[in-house]
C-alpha cells in the first residue's frame, strides 16, 4: 500500500457558496457543502494510499478500515481515480501508517488482514 503521511493538518468545513480553490476535496450533500481543507490547527492527517487502487477493487476500504478499527482509529476516506486517501485524527496519524504498513506486509507475506 505504501502509505504516505502528509505533513499538512486538514479540517473538515461545511462551505457557503463557492468551496475555496485549496479545497483537497468537495462533497455535496442535501444538507450542505463539506470541504476538506488545508489547516495548521486542523484535526486530521491525510495518509495517501500510494498503490494505484481500482475504483471497482473488492476489499481494500474494508481491510484499511479494520486494521485501523482495531486500534481504535477513526478512519474516513476519500477514493480518487488513483489512490484513496485516509483521514485520521491527527494524533494518531503515525500510529495509522504504521498499522497500515503491518497490514500491508502481512498481506504480502500471506498472512490476511491481520495488523
């Protein structure tokens, strides 16, 4: 998966009008705007999968989900074309890439989704 921890804070803003152009992504919902947001006192790392995942791929959102779940990580992501993209509590961010990169090398040595 080599997940790849972003640097950058990010916050998660409900937008009037316009999301700004910094906005990393921007979801439309019946109740309003939510924009993802660069922030230094944001609440959220960004972990990017850098493995190309495939928008119709089986299983990968479940098995990231579930080694973070076991931690006690929140976890919510974010599917692009190429890579998905995790957002964790900021604490917790380095925590995450390691659990993601335990489960990334138990499941090249095999060994299923165990963390």
């Amino acid at each position: 998966m080599a997940p790849l921890l972003d640097a950058q804070a990010w916050a998660f803003v409900v937008v009037d009008g316009a999301a700004p152009d910094e906005a990393f992504a921007i979801i439309r919902e019946d109740e309003g705007t939510t924009a993802i947001l660069p922030d230094p006192a944001g609440d959220f790392a960004r972990i990017t999968l850098m493995v190309h995942s495939a928008l119709d791929g089986v299983g990968l959102t479940a098995a990231v989900a579930g080694a973070l779940a076991e931690r006690g990580i929140a976890c919510n992501v974010v599917a692009g074309f190429h890579h998905d993209h995790l957002f964790v509590p900021w604490a917790r961010g380095e925590e995450a890439v390691r659990a993601l990169a335990a489960l990334s090398t138990d499941a090249a040595a095999g060994e299923g989704s165990s963390a």
